[in-house]
C-alpha cells in the first residue's frame, strides 16, 4: 500500500517537474531570439560555393544528376530573389550557380532560359552580366541544338542588352531554321538586320517575351519594358512639340498645361503607369517623380 | 523443386514485411514525394521535372536502402538464430534455399516499389490534375530501378553468406558506389603509367556490375523515353549478373559448414 506521505512526496515531484519544465522552455526564448539574431549575421556573409565544378558533382552524385540540378536551380532563383529583396547589386554567386545546374542536367532549359535573363538584365533588375548570360545560352545552344527558343533569347540578348545588331539578327536567323521554330523569327531576323536599334523592333521583341512569358516575374519584367519603352516615344515626341512651343511663345514651357493651353495637346498626357508628364529643368520632358515607369529600361 | 523453393520465397517475403524498417522507409520515400510538389513552389518551371526525379530518386534509394538492410541479414539471421540447422534437417538443398531467399526478398522490392511508383504517380495526378501518354516515360525507368535493386539484392546476399550483416552491408554499399564509378575507373586505367594498376582498373571494369547503366531518371523527367535496346540489353545485363551473383552464393553456402 502506498502512504499518504509517498502520495504527496510523488505529487511534489510531478508539480517540481513541472515548473521544471516551464521555466525551461522559458530560457529557451532568450537563447532562440539570440541564435536568430547570429543566424542573421551569417546569412549576411557572402555566397559561397563549396564545390563549383558541375562535372565533378555529376560524378560524385551517384547517378542523381537530375534532382541535385534541380536544387542548384531552386539555389539560383532563391538567391537571385533574397538579392533583389535585399536590393544588392552584387550577384557573383548566380553565374557559378547557373553553370552548375546545367552542367549537371544540360537538358534543364529553363535553367538557361530564365538564368540568362537573371544574368543579363542591367542592375537592379539583375546581375548586369550579359557576356555570362550569352556563354550560358551557348553551352545550351550545343547541348540542345534542336531548341530554338535558346537561340531566340541569345538573339534577345545580343539585341538588348549589347546592341550587336547583326549578332541578333544571326542568332534569329540560325534559330528560325530549328525544327519547330514559329515563322515570326525569320521575320524578326530580317528587322533586326535592317532595322536595328529602332523602338518598334525592340517593341516587337519586349512584346513577343511578353505574350510567352510562363511565369510571373518575366511577364512582370516584360510589361516593365514595354512601359518604359512607351514612355520614351511619348517623351520623344513631348520634347518635339515643347521645342515648337519654344520657338512660337518666343520662351520655353513651365509645364504641360502651357502646351494644352496653346492648344498642342487636348490634355496633359499621362504614362503607363497613369501618372502625368512633367517638364524636368532642363525644359525636357520627363516621367514624373511619382511615376511607376523605369525609363532606363529603355536604354 | 519450385514448390520448395516457392514456400521459403513467400517466407522470405512475410518475414520481410513484418520489419517495422520497411514501412518507416516506405512512409517516408512517400512523404519525400508528396514533399516535391512544395519544394517546386519555391522554384521557376519545373515542378513536374523536381516531382519525377525527387519521385524516382526517393524510390532508388529507399530501395536501395530496404536492399541492403534486409538483403544482409539474409542468411546470417538464420545461422545466428539457429534455425537454419532445423530448415537444412528438412529435404530441403542448400540452392533451394539460396534461390528461395533470393525471390522473396526480391518479391518485397517489387511490391515496395509497386507502392512507391503508385505514390509517385498519384502524386503526379493530383499536380497536373490529370495523366498523358507522357507520363509513362517514368515506369521504364521505375523497371530499369528495379533490375538495379535486383542486382543490390544479389550481391547483399552473396556477402551474406561470407560475413556478418555490418560487414556485409559495408562490401555491399562499397560494390554499389564503385559500381557507380566504373567508367570513371576505366579512364584511369587508360591515363595512368603504371600497368599492373591500369590492369587492376580494367579488372574492376569488367568484374564488377555497372550500376549507372540502370540510372535513366534524368532522362525520364525530361519526358524521354527509356530506348527498347536500353531496355534490352540492360534486363539481359541484370540477368546474367544475378546468376552470376546468386550462382557464386549458392557455390559459397554449399561449401559453408555449420556446427
């Protein structure tokens, strides 16, 4: 038979333990609040690759290529995505990251497709590397000679981003002769060739990345260009008639509304994103600072 | 003969799914491919590809993992316990229960796996909503997985016979990853000055079977079919291994005395 003494010794126990265990899970919220705070300081050390080499993780990873390029995929786009959230402008991690998931499956298109636009796109929108962008699309080009889409963004990227016009126009040619290409690409071969530079050839490629755009961010990025791309004819044209207005009134435009009252324009014309026009000090035309459009997209 | 060998086969079997081992590593190869449809949210364009090649990776090695760990104790766990004195007493010959053995840990790869892919592609059903004729790329290379694990199972027996499960599962997880290594060996061979190693490394090509001949996942979540001559001949391949693998431990047990 238990005693009562036993009873109540037991019972002190339980309750003794209890508190023991309360107080415990107490001291740990200081000590995770500090491990999170160091964890912070870590994560803001650079990027590093412990192995760089894609051919040597293709060896040591038993056959399992495939899933391992997948993760080093999933690794680039997450930390393409903390970099821009954290607004840096320093991207050396990527490229490495990029030329290890392809060589680990050279057939992950995606890989070369969406890492060439991380690369090439000028900073803050990306890493500014468009010489990397075009070595990675190559090394996709050979490991994929039948995909015309790859030649399709290298052509994109030699006409964007480094305005080697015959280069693009190349590039669109080469891959408009794949199997399964879409005629337009003869087509636009042919304008880049004739009509490098202009605003309705870079419009036509901006809107074609738009129209097959399968993800969020690069329809997002499109439509970003399309706008900045609007906005620039709009101002060309702004400047023009600011410049007659000059020349008529005998002294330069204060705003817009000087033009509307001189009957140029029925309005004050507003940008892509809906904010009006202004005009800068210099007597130019310009998007207002609230306006939502990036003109230097359009450069 | 066959009935014999049938009977411990389907022993074999029930005793292999009575380890508590086989459904916590079944469970958690099923969690890992449910798992790849939230690991594909946080990526760009590839959410089937991460599901097929995690989906299949997931049933290699845990296959794999279920191989070795059940294949090693094979024939030890009857010396160790004894009963093996009591099945030998009985008309039963030593291949009988080599061969017996053999098939019943096989038979509880096949059904292991047979859950897994049914997992996988349950998987892939409720992430595209639906099934395509594209889908069955994947079951060749489920098969070509399974003449993996066949050969596995081969020589995890092979060692069980010689030596005691730790080592056993040591030699066969050593004969796997170099395996896995062989062509690689064979340039080495080719590169390096001295003959005798450059012969060494030729043996080890030959000798021993090559396991990255049955890895086509890669290529199964780009939606490529495995080829029918890749099938072929890699069946053909497995085949002759595992008579040479299962004939070798059979010579092995024959020779084995027990006191």
């Amino acid at each position: 038979m238990v005693s009562e003494s036993e009873t109540r010794a037991a019972r002190r126990r339980k309750l003794l333990l209890s508190a023991l265990l309360v107080l415990a899970l107490a001291a740990t919220l200081p000590l995770r609040r500090k491990l999170a705070a160091e964890s912070a300081v870590s994560a803001a050390t650079p990027d590093l690759l412990y192995v760089t080499s894609g051919q040597t993780l293709r060896r040591l990873c038993l056959g399992y290529n495939g899933l391992l390029a997948d993760l080093y995929w999933t690794r680039a786009v997450q930390y393409f995505g903390r970099q821009k959230l954290r607004r840096a402008t320093e991207f050396n991690a990527l490229g490495p990251l990029l030329t290890v998931a392809t060589r680990l499956d050279p057939q992950l298109l995606i890989a070369y497709r969406f890492g060439a636009v991380f690369l090439a796109e000028k900073p803050p929108a990306g890493a500014g590397r468009p010489q990397e962008a075009l070595a990675l699309l190559r090394r996709g080009v050979v490991a994929n000679p039948d995909y015309w889409r790859l030649w399709q963004d290298l052509g994109f990227i030699e006409y964007w981003d480094l305005h080697d016009y015959p280069a693009a126009a190349r590039a669109f040619e080469i891959g408009s002769e794949r199997p399964g290409a879409e005629l337009w690409m003869k087509t636009l071969a042919a304008t880049v060739a004739a009509k490098g530079g202009r605003w309705a050839t870079s419009q036509a490629l901006w809107s074609e990345i738009y129209r097959q755009a399968q993800n969020d961010s690069i329809r997002a990025s499109a439509r970003e260009h399309l706008e900045a791309l609007r906005a620039q004819e709009e101002i060309n044209h702004l400047d023009i008639l600011l410049a007659e207005y000059r020349k008529s009134q005998g002294r330069a435009a204060v705003s817009l509304t000087d033009l509307v009252r001189a009957g140029m324009l029925p309005a004050v014309p507003i940008d892509p994103s809906g904010v009006p026009y202004v005009v800068g000090k210099d007597g130019r035309a310009a998007v207002s600072p609230q306006s939502r459009v990036n003109l230097a997209l359009a450069q | 003969m066959s009935h014999r060998v049938a009977t411990i086969a389907l022993h074999t079997f029930k005793e292999c799914v009575r380890e508590r081992v086989l459904y916590t590593l079944v469970v958690f190869a099923l969690l890992l491919i449910g798992a790849a449809i939230l690991i594909g949210s946080v990526s760009i364009g590839i959410d089937k590809v991460l599901l097929v090649n995690l989906g299949l990776s997931a049933i290699s090695v845990f296959g794999l993992l279920i191989a070795i760990f059940i294949g090693i104790s094979l024939v030890s766990k009857e010396i160790e316990r004894r009963t093996i004195y009591n099945l030998l007493s009985k008309p039963v010959a030593r291949y009988e229960f080599i061969l017996g053995k053999y098939l019943g840990l096989l038979l509880t790869l096949v059904v292991n796996t047979g859950v897994m892919t049914a997992g996988f592609y349950l998987t892939l059903f409720y992430q595209q909503r639906g099934l395509g004729s594209d889908d069955l790329a994947p079951l060749l290379s489920v098969y070509l997985i399974g003449l993996e694990l066949a050969l596995v199972v081969g020589v995890a027996l092979l060692f069980s016979t010689l030596s005691s499960p730790v080592l056993s599962a040591m030699f066969t997880f050593c004969v796997f990853i170099v395996g896995n290594f062989l062509d690689d060996i064979q340039d080495f061979g080719r590169q390096v000055h001295d003959r005798v190693v450059g012969q060494l490394a030729n043996l080890l090509y030959y000798l021993l079977p090559n396991f990255s001949t049955f890895n086509q996942i890669t290529a199964a979540s780009h939606g490529q079919r495995v080829p029918a001559y890749l099938v072929t001949s890699s069946s053909l391949y497995a085949l002759l291994y595992v008579t040479i693998l299962v004939g070798a431990a059979i010579l092995i047990f024959e020779e084995r005395e027990f006191r």
